[in-house]
C-alpha cells in the first residue's frame, strides 16, 4: 500500500527530553494563557460526573519531562487530580495483566505504544467527541484505543561522523557498508519496523535481507529508542539501522549533530490512548483521554518533537513529515500475539543462538 501524507498527517514528535522541563513548562503556560476560558476538549456533559470522582490514574510510558507540565494543564482546566504511574510499556502491561486477574481498579488512562497488545477485556470501549479529528488509523475499529502521536520509523546517522553523500539510498545499500560493521545499533524492541520490512518486501526476500544486513553490519542491540537516539547524538554510533524518527528530531532539537535519512518503507504505529474496563473514574478517564487527543495536547507534544496524528498541528521541524511524504507507509498495530511473534522473530535474525 502506498500512501502519502497528502491524507492529513502533520506534525512532529515522541518522548524525549530534547526540550526541558521548564520549557515545556513555558509553552503549557503559554498555551494555557490563550485556551483558558474553556478549551475545546473539555466535555461539559461529563465535567461534573468526572469531579465528583475525585481524580484519575494515568498510567505513561512518556518520560515525566514530558508528562507532568502538559497535564497540570489538564488539572488546571479540569480541577481533576491526574496521579500519575511512569514506567516502561513492558512494565506498565505487565502490572496491568497482574491488576487485571485480580480484578484490581488500578488504573483508569494509559499512555504507551503498547495499548493495543493489553488482553481486549481488559480494555473498555469508549468514543470520544476530539477523536473525529484524529487520522484513520489512529482510531480502533473497537474503540479501544485511539492515536495520540504516531512513531514513524527510519534510519538515523551522526552528521559528524557519517556524510550525507555515504548515506544508502535504500536498505539493500547497507551490504556494502562493511566499514560501518560494529557502529551500527538497533533498538531490541523493532518488531514493527521488521514486520514493516517483511510486509513490503515479502516474507522471504524480507528475511534474507535483514539477515545480511546483520551480518555486514553486525549491529549493537540497544535497549530503549530514546537512549539509543541520544547515544548516536553523542558519537556512540555511527547510524542507527532504525528508530523513531521523533526522537532523532528530538535530540537534534537539542542540538545533537544527528539527522533522519527515511528508506523504503516507513512503517509506524499509534502511541495509544486506553481506558480501563474497570476504572474507578470511568468519567474522568474519558475526559483525560478527550484531552490526550486534543489539538491542545498534541501541539504542545510537537512542540517537544512528537509526530501528532491531527491536521491542524503544526510540525516541528517545519519539514519533518515532508521527508517520509513519497515513501511507502505501512501501518503497524500489534495485538498480544503478534507482539510475542515479531519479538521471536527479531531475536531469530538479531540474536542467533
């Protein structure tokens, strides 16, 4: 399937803490200052159901830079009270699957690339009225999840270490980069982007390729996409095989000499949005997560180099979709088995026994 962004994407970002606090701070208070009379996203017809719940628990794989200043806008709005539990997406579904046989109410929001890998009972059907605003994509057939940002995937490289002029014009120009064997590395947890891989070229012809990439390159398996695009920023590696190109944006907001170079294909997927089907704060979960989705929040998640999944925010930088814009995307939305049959696949071509 070829698509381009011609059908509304626009916009730029993931986690990270290129940005820092006190600047996310500046931006939600100037964001703040213009919608505070009463923003968009906020439901009146839930609003008083919501408070008389006493709060909500957001649960993020987001990183607390990120996390906290953007929603103290929402407790500001709202007079709603968000605890907030950080943790890794593997983390956070495995005390959710623990919460949940136990019939705990933990939880009432999360925040993860990892929404829709959670056991469908665990999840509540819910609409939303900010999700009409959202891309195809980003909205679940079910309704279990919606998109809050997408994380694109492409190859990344050190501009001081590598020139632009040696950069492969598509992935099969990796094998003959045998000087770069070593000071290549990879997140452990691209499963998407290897299922991106084996959707566009074949199963087969897919295979072997990443199979020789890694043994020309013998890339270094690192673990978390956040770190590893801070570690390419900081000469550790050469390239990175994959990441998430908002992240390489991020840091190079930061000033990091490193750069995004997007090959055929560019897979992605959601950063989701659930809500527990045994919330304790039924209304409020539905009310953050309207606020999760809202042009509000997903500028201000641009603003710190998110790639938003709406057409009316802005990309930081200007020209950060428009460089995936002519290439092949395919979408990615894991359930619980494929995640377990793309990580046994990853670790079969990257971690031979």
């Amino acid at each position: 399937m070829r698509a381009t962004l011609r059908q509304g994407l626009t916009g730029l970002g993931l986690t990270g803490l290129g940005l820092t606090s006190l600047a996310l701070l500046a931006l939600a208070g100037s964001a703040r200052a213009q919608q505070a009379a009463s923003p968009p996203w906020l439901m009146s017809d839930i609003l008083a159901a919501a408070k008389a719940e006493g709060g909500v628990t957001l649960y993020s794989s987001i990183n607390e830079g990120e996390l906290l200043p953007t929603w103290r806008i929402f407790e500001e709005a709202t007079g709603i009270k968000a605890q907030i539990v950080r943790a890794s997406d593997a983390q956070l579904n495995a005390r959710i699957a623990i919460e949940g046989r136990a019939r705990q109410r933990g939880w009432d929001l999360l925040i993860t690339t990892a929404v829709s890998q959670l056991q469908p009972d665990l999840l509540a059907p819910y609409e939303i009225p900010e999700a009409a605003n959202l891309i195809a994509q980003a909205r679940a057939a079910d309704r279990r999840w919606y998109g809050s940002s997408a994380n694109y995937n492409a190859p990344a490289y050190n501009t001081k270490l590598v020139r632009k002029s040696e950069l492969p014009t598509a992935y099969e120009g990796f094998l003959e980069k045998k000087q770069w064997r070593g000071r290549v590395a990879i997140d452990t947890g691209d499963g998407q982007w290897l299922a991106g891989m084996f959707a566009h070229y074949g199963e087969e012809k897919g295979r072997k390729l990443v199979k020789d990439i890694v043994a020309t390159l013998d890339p270094v398996i690192h673990d978390g996409h956040l770190a590893l695009a801070r570690s390419l920023g900081a000469g550790e590696y050469m390239l990175a095989l994959n990441n998430y190109i908002n992240l390489t944006y991020n840091v190079q907001l930061s000033g990091a000499p490193t750069d995004v170079f997007a090959l055929e294909p560019v897979s992605f997927h959601m950063v989701q949005v659930g809500v527990s089907a045994f919330a304790a704060h039924p209304n409020a979960a539905r009310l953050a997560a309207n606020f999760a989705v809202s042009q509000q929040m997903q500028q201000l998640s641009a603003n710190a180099g998110r790639i938003p999944v709406r057409a009316d925010v802005k990309t930081t930088p200007p020209d950060a979709l428009a460089r995936i814009a002519n290439k092949t995307l395919v979408f990615t939305a894991f359930g619980p088995e494929d995640d377990r049959k793309w990580k046994r696949t990853f670790d079969e071509i990257f971690r031979p026994r």
